[in-house]
C-alpha cells in the first residue's frame, strides 16, 4: 500500500509540475500580449501603483497581526488550505464541465441533460393496425408516471435511495456512511442516488467516448467518472421533477432477458402492464437492478432462489421505512414467484412474427435508404431507426399475409411429400445428362461455416491429419434443432452437420409475393418456408431463369410497338426455327445453331394465333417472334416494364434465360393490369415519429410505358392461359371456388431446364400474384415435366392463395370480371379465326440441351452480361 503511495504521490507531483510550468508560459504569455496592447510604459506604471498597495497592505496587515504568536502559523496554513483548497476545487469542477485540455472527456451538453434521449425501438405497423415487428437496439417502449404502479416507486426508493425526496442529486449523509464503512474496513456501499445511476445510464459518462487523458490514470479515473455523475444528477434535479426522473429510471434500465424500459419487463416477466403489478412483483424487477442476471428468476432454478431471496430483501426495505406492513411483508416473502413468461414476440423464433420478418428486411432496407438521403439534405431531420422510437406504417396486409403463408405451406408439404416420392432413397442433385453430381455434399460442405471454422481450427495440423479432424467433426453426431417440412415448424433430431447438409439440400424451397397493380403496394410478401431455418429471401434477393413467363415480354413488344403492331389474332405457324452465328473458339471461327424444340419435342406446323401460341407457350413461336422483333427490342420492353437485372439481347432472351428475382416479375406483370402504366412498388406509406407527429408519406410513383390499348391486350392474352385450349395454367380449374360470380384471372407459367425452377404469375382484377419453386441448387429437380412444371410447383401456391383471399370476406375483395378498356380497343382481339385444336403444351424448355442455348449478340450492339448469382447457399 505504501508503495502504491509513493508512485501516486510521484505521479501527482509530476502532473503538479508540468501543470504549473503550463500555468507560467500561459500568464508569460498573457503578460506580453497586454504589453503589446496597453504598451510597455502603461503597464510598467500599474505594475508601480499595485506594488505601493500591495507594500500598504502588508504594512497594515502586520500592524494588526501578532505575527509572532504561537497561533499564528497554524491559523494561516489552515486558511491557506482552506483557500488553495477551495480553488483547486473550484478549477477541478471547471476542468470536468469544459474537459479543459481534453483532461477529463466530455460532458452532456445542455440541449441533452434538458431534452435526454432515450433509446426506444422503432415499430412496424400492417396496413390493417397490426404490429409485425420492432427495430431497436434496445427493446423499450416508454411509459408516463400514471402508468406505473405504486410499488414500484415504493420498492425503488425504499431499496435504492430512501432519501430521494430529500436531496438534490446527491445524497450527503450517505456518502459519509461509504466513507465511515471504508476507514472501519467494511463494505458500506449505497452512496449513489437514484438520480446518479439515472445519469450513468442515461448518460454512459463511463463510455469510452468521454474519457479524456485522466481517463486513463487509474484511481484518478474512479474519480473523475463519480464527479461526473454527481454534476449530471445536480444538474437533473434542475431541469426535472422528483417524478420525471423515476419515470426516466424505470424506461431506462435493463431488466434483462433482452428486456429495457418497465413496460417490457413487466409483459416479459409477468404479462402485465406496469400499473398492474402487485407487491412481490414490483419487488422481483426492482430486486433485478443489483444484477441482471444473478437475480433473473427466468435462467435457472438457481437464479430463481437468488431472485426470491433478493425480492424478500426488497420487501423487508419497504417495511423498514414504512411503504409496506411488517406483517404483510413476512406473508408475502413466503410466496413463490409467479412468472408468466411472455417472451418478445418480434423475434425470428416466433411463428406469428416470423411470418413478416422477409418483408420487415426489405422495410428496413427502405428505411436505411431513407435515412441517407435525409442525412444528405441539411434542412431535414436526422432520425436512427433503431433508438428513436418510430413507428412505421406498411402496405403489408396481415390477414393477405397469413393467408399467403398458410397456403405456401399447405402446398409445398404436398409438393414435398412427391418430391420425396418420386426420388424415394435416391440423391436428387443431377447433372445435364441425369448422372447423379459426384462429391456433391463434400463440395457443399466446404463452402459452409462450419468446415472454414473447422479448418481454421486445425489450420496448423498436417493437410492429412487436418482433414481427418475436419471430417470426424463434420460427421460427429450431436443433437440439433432443424426445420420440419412435414409440420412447417421445428424438431430435434440427433445429426451431424453432414447429415443436416442432406437433409437441408432434399427441401424445395418457394417464395411467393403479391402487389396491388395500381397503388404499388405489396400485400403480401412470403420468401421462404421458414425464416428462423431459411433466412434466404426467394421475393428479391433470390435470382432465377423466369423460363416462359418471360415470354410476354416478347408479345408485348410485338404488340405495343409501332414498328410492328401485331394484335393477338395475327398468326404464326409453329414450325422449326434455326439460327446459325460464328464465334471463335481456342482461336477457331465455329458455327453456332441454334434450334429451340417444343415441348412435345415436335411441331404441329399450324397457323397459331399469338393468342393461343403464348396460351401454349408455343416455343417456336416465340423464337420466330423475337427474331422478327429483335432481341434487343425485347430487352428494351423488360427494362420498360420492371426488370432490373441483366439482361443480354440474344435469340432465346423470350424464353427466360437470364436470372430475374420474383419481385421484378410481379412489379412487371403489374402494368397489364394498370392500364399501361408501370408503378414503383412500395412497402412503407408513412413515418410518425415517437410523438405521433408525420415526418414523411409515400405515394406511388408510376410512368406510362405502353399504351393503354396494348396493356388491355396483354391481359387479354393471359387469359388465354386459361381459356384457351391446350393453355398452360388450366390448373387453375382445380381451385373451382375462385371462378363465381364472373371471376376472370390471367396467368402464365413458366418451367426451366431439367424443371429447375417452376414460376406462375397470376393477375386479377385486384392483384398480381408471382410464385417460384425450386431446389437450393439448380442441380436438384424433379426428373419430370409432368411433376416439375410450373404449373405443377407454382401455380397451386397461388391459386390456393387467390382462393383463400377471395373466400375470406374480411379481407374485403370480390370475385368480379377485370374492368373494362377506357379507350376504344382498335385492333382485333376477340372472335379470332379458329386455330385446329392441339393437345395441351407444356410451357418446359427442357425438350433439348440447346432450348435455352444463348447466341452473342452479333447484331445487337447494347449487350450486358447476365448476371448469374451463385446457388443460393453459397450467399448465406
């Protein structure tokens, strides 16, 4: 102890040293400045007439002092440190409050010990009032002093600062008692008010942020962080009530369990709100303040002993000081504690948020957009989503919404349980010709978290003896929680992280979102089975060849263009379609030939109108189509109507083979419906803030891209997906509720090669609904047309979901026919010459390796190169 003196005393004399040379090149200086001011003679004179009253001081000073008495030189030592005393005091506090030399960090400025800011979560609303989700980074909602019970200020006061009516931030006679404890070798604590842990917490005058140099000297470092509560609560007391500061305590402080604020902790811990609670419970989340988690009831039995033992504590505090009856205090600490547990709804385990929490990423992709550009713009408020408590209103229906998870539900475990099926115990991950990929699973597994953490684990072992390691972990078999395809929810099984691996890749996966055509808002928005298991959104971050639901692209160009201005009762004939190009290749001039088969793998050399032709997903048709337009002219009609991704003008562009997201197509198919005009698709129509005040409201932005006649044709023509003969989307007859009371939809589907992805987009007179369904790698399918198609996988996703909404009267749509053209529609469309009837068409191009076989882009000069996004668990 000595010792540690000894370098404290030599520190501080070091520090005294170099503080004084400061203070004496600082008046040096000071005085030179002022003889360069007044002028060198000037202040020689003030210098003579302040020594002449200062020698009269002295003089009469020792007229009056016996400066020889006994008592003389105690007495002045005592006023001198009484003197120097209060002036270091009075210049510490002046280097704390101004951080004087950056000596001891910064303090709360003014505008924020008057107006303190609380961290409160920002919350999500549904179209309909429902609250699906919270953004924070610590969960708290706020409450006013009314709301909270009695108790609580009893129980906190009683416990924490039983003075607290009595002090002005800090408590005297307590910090003496600390003081008492200390020099008598106890462990007297309790020296902080409630108003100082309010200003620690508040706050966080310990953040590394506001540590100045001092900060960093320890002890001296202890100091500086108590002075500054201490100022801080000083300066609460003057800015708030007694009541004010306790409501600002009990929303401020963490009651564990990833609970802040009192209204949290009260649902979390009781189910209640904080005016409802009683006695002991009051005392349990009171008790909970000493430690969060030594005395959270909730962990352990272990803890919850602590937890009962400390609320007893609290109770016994209570009686002491006259909150509560001694005799009621011994009834009630005989009683267990009643936890009713409510855990935070917003979490990714809960079924009922999780159903949002897709759609609460692309919200809060939004909002951080959002916050950029106001953050760019000096005349508009700065806001943080996570800590300023606002709420957020959607377009997400919660009822659309439900419906739409419990239909993608209910027909992917039907579409699971024939995928199972079908490859029964063989693996499904196939190549080109059929051949099972070898070393699959290993080369997935590399690629996975799990075996780069083990290979750096073991990174300093033998190649040899480091792969042995990696696989006995990787095969080791350990209990783990997995997705439940049968049930849609969880279960425990015993696996190895190679068996979840196998597990996992044998799921298809779907996604499934629906728009308002009109307005631009999204209604409903699934991007997988399960978010908690399958965090990968399949609506917009996930990426996949469309196949024949782009082929409208291709129709609507020829339609809407005036270079071409086709209608749907022209006709082409199916029949062989053949383009030759050259290319180099290793150095060689090679000829390329294209030649896209149909289907059935022939052609009926019939005169098809386009009508029928889309209807049929003719694919022969299409390429003389796009052929006659020119490829580049399609791309141009995508890019008009909502797709963002690459797209590269070749011949087989109408038959999808470049990577689009669900989201595009939706937003694309949109204009059909909308008279021509493509709208922006929106997911938040208003921000208020944490007062109720509106900060900003969205409305849709849309533009006229085609014109209105060509859109009414375009619906036209997707009808013919199921009214004409052969159509490719007559599935949706199997949902016969749908087709009441003159119920008219328009559909295409679309398949792609080895049924890699099956797609259906589907338009009424209310929505556009898309659907995708796939594997997590394109190499697993089904073997089948006939089971793989699109309107096989997708499609049932969004009948079953148009069903559902147009059954539920809540939800307020009605079956009716799609409104009829405010122009006068020119061109023919209706009573079209007959074409000979066919047998149904599949819309697969998965009929000959070289369907979707891409030639460059010789003619075409604005080429891009597809963007082809990696399987989908190397994106994780």
């Amino acid at each position: 102890m000595r010792e540690f003196l000894e370098k404290l005393t030599t520190i501080w004399q070091s520090i005294g040293n170099a503080f004084s040379k400061v203070v004496g090149w600082i008046l040096g200086f000071l005085y030179d400045l002022l003889a360069k001011v007044i002028g060198k003679e000037r202040l020689t004179k003030f210098e003579s007439v302040y020594g002449d009253y200062k020698t009269r001081f002295w003089n009469a000073y020792y007229a009056r002092v016996d400066v020889t008495s006994p008592y003389y030189a105690p007495v002045v030592k005592i006023w001198k440190a009484l003197c120097y005393g209060f002036l270091s005091a009075a210049f510490y506090i002046f280097c704390v409050q101004t951080n004087f030399l950056w000596l001891c960090g910064s303090m709360p400025s003014i505008e924020e010990l008057q107006n303190p800011k609380v961290a409160q979560s920002s919350e999500i609303y549904s179209a309909d009032g429902v609250l699906i989700g919270k953004f924070y980074t610590e969960n708290r909602t706020p409450v006013d002093y009314d709301s909270l019970s009695p108790y609580l200020v009893k129980a906190l006061i009683a416990t924490e600062d039983v003075r607290f009516y009595e002090h002005s931030g800090i408590d005297s006679r307590a910090l003496m008692g600390v003081a008492v404890g200390i020099l008598q070798g106890g462990e007297r604590g309790g020296g902080s008010t409630i108003t100082q842990q309010l200003s620690k917490k508040l706050f966080r005058t310990r953040r590394r942020a506001a540590r100045g140099l001092l900060g960093y000297v320890p002890l001296v470092r202890t100091v500086i962080y108590k002075t500054k509560e201490w100022l801080t609560a000083i300066s609460l007391e003057r800015n708030f009530s007694k009541e004010e500061i306790l409501t600002m305590y009990f929303n401020t402080v963490d009651y564990g369990s990833n609970t802040y604020g009192i209204k949290t902790a009260a649902r979390y811990y009781f189910n209640k709100s904080p005016y409802e609670l009683n006695v002991q419970e009051a005392a349990v989340l009171v008790g909970l303040q000493k430690a969060v988690t030594t005395y959270n009831p909730s962990l352990s039995p272990k803890n919850y002993a602590r937890s009962l033992e400390r609320r007893n504590t609290v109770m016994g505090q209570m009686a002491k000081y006259g909150y509560l009856d001694k005799n009621k205090a011994d009834s009630l600490s005989k009683l267990p504690i009643e936890l009713r547990l409510t855990p935070e709804r917003f979490n990714e385990n809960n079924d009922e948020y999780a159903i949002y929490q897709y759609f609460n990423n692309s919200v809060e992709e939004f909002m951080k957009t959002w916050q950029e550009k106001r953050s760019e713009d000096e005349d508009l408020d700065d806001y943080d989503l996570y800590t300023d408590g606002l709420k957020i209103y959607t377009t997400i229906d919660s009822r659309m919404q439900r419906h739409a998870v419990e239909a993608v539900g209910e027909r992917m475990r039907m579409l699971q349980q024939t995928f199972e099926s079908h490859w029964l115990n063989q693996n499904p991950w196939r190549d080109e010709e059929g051949n099972e990929i070898a070393n699959f699973l290993v080369d997935v597994a590399k690629r996975t978290d799990r075996y780069k953490s083990l290979s750096r684990r073991f990174a300093k072992l033998d190649s040899a003896v480091r792969q042995d390691s990696i696989w006995y972990y990787m095969n080791k078999k350990d209990t783990m929680t997995v997705y439940d395809w049968k049930t849609g929810r969880e279960k425990k099984v015993v696996m190895s992280s190679m068996d979840s691996l196998n597990y996992y890749k044998r799921i298809l996966r779907s996604g499934m979102m629906a728009m308002d055509p009109y307005t631009g808002q999204v209604k409903a928005w699934v991007g997988g089975l399960n978010y908690r298991f399958f965090k990968y959104d399949a609506v917009q971050q996930g990426k996949r060849q469309p196949g024949s639901t782009f082929k409208p692209f291709v129709y609507c160009a020829a339609i809407d263009s005036a270079a071409f201005n086709l209608s749907p009762c022209d006709k082409m004939r199916d029949e062989p379609f053949e383009i030759k190009t050259e290319e180099k290749v290793n150095g060689r001039d090679t000829v390329k030939v294209w030649r896209p088969k149909n289907s059935t793998g022939g052609f009926t050399y019939q005169e098809l109108t386009l009508r029928r032709a889309l209807a049929r997903s003719i694919n022969s048709v299409t390429a003389h189509l796009t052929n006659r337009i020119g490829a580049k002219s399609v791309v141009n009609y995508a890019k008009k109507l909502g797709i963002t991704t690459k797209l590269q003008a070749v011949p087989s562009i109408g038959l999808g083979p470049f990577d689009v997201s669900l989201y595009d197509m939706v937003t694309a198919y949109s204009v059909f419906p909308n008279s021509g005009r493509h709208t922006d698709p929106i997911v938040v129509t208003r921000i208020e803030d944490v007062n109720g005040s509106d900060i900003e409201t969205f409305a849709p932005v849309s533009k006229q891209v085609i014109s209105e006649e060509s859109a009414f044709l375009m619906l036209h023509m997707l009808k013919g997906g199921i009214e004409e003969p052969g159509g490719t989307s007559q599935n949706l007859w199997t949902f016969g509720s749908l087709f009441k009371e003159g119920f008219e939809v328009g559909g295409k589907t679309g398949t792609t090669s080895n049924n890699s992805d099956g797609w259906f987009m589907g338009v009424t007179k209310d929505l556009v609904v898309g659907a995708w369904v796939g594997g997590d790698d394109r190499s697993i399918h089904f073997r089948s047309t006939n089971l793989g198609e699109g309107a096989k996988t997708a499609l049932p996703l969004v009948g079953r979901f148009l069903e559902r909404i147009y059954n539920d009267p809540d939800v307020g749509y009605k079956r009716g026919p799609f409104p009829k053209p405010t122009v006068k529609i020119v061109k023919s469309y209706r009573d079209c010459a007959p074409s000979s009837p066919i047998e149904r068409q599949s819309d697969s191009t998965d009929v000959i390796k070289d369907s979707l076989y891409m030639l460059p882009p010789s003619i075409d000069l604005e080429v891009e190169e597809p963007d082809v996004p990696v399987d989908t668990i190397n994106s994780r």
